[in-house]
C-alpha cells in the first residue's frame, strides 16, 4: 500500500475527505518524527512502539576492495509490534 491508498483507506474507515485524511496523516508522520527526534518513544497500547536504538559502531568490509572499514555508530528508528497488531495478522 502506497500512501495515497493510505489517505483513501483512512478516509473510508473515518468518514473524512480525502484532503482531512491526507492532512491527518501528515500530522500524525510529523508527530512521530518530533518526537523520535526529541529522544522519546510512542506507545500505541496494542499497536506498538516507536522508539529510536543507538546502533554501536562495528567493523564491516569493502565489498569491492575486501578490506575492512569502520562503520560508524547511528541512531536508528525501531518499531516493536504490540500483541494486538500481532495477534491480528496472525488471524
């Protein structure tokens, strides 16, 4: 699903134009930014998490060279599902 059906689905399922549904979302992308942004997690209870992991640096190789090159350490985005989200896909 691209983020246009993402608008169209949101619409249909809230009842909002299309145009409130694609302003809805955007705030919620930008919510979640800020917020990873800052430090802090979202907790949607049932959903999930999101959160934002140091990634240490580690040692990987060239694939062209072979030689090993320091890869430097990162601030990564995490999502972890919740048991409702789980146990909805699993059916």
């Amino acid at each position: 699903m691209i983020k246009s059906e993402l608008i169209n689905a949101i619409a249909g399922q809230a009842n909002l134009s299309k145009a409130d549904a694609g302003r809805a979302l955007d705030a919620l992308i930008k919510t979640i930014e800020a917020t990873l942004k800052a430090g802090d997690s979202i907790t949607l209870v049932g959903f999930g998490t999101f959160a934002v992991k140091d990634r240490p640096e580690r040692t990987g190789r060239n694939p062209q060279t072979g030689l090993e090159i320091t890869i430097a350490a990162a601030k990564v985005p995490f999502f972890k599902s919740g048991k409702g989200l789980k146990d909805a896909i699993r059916g």
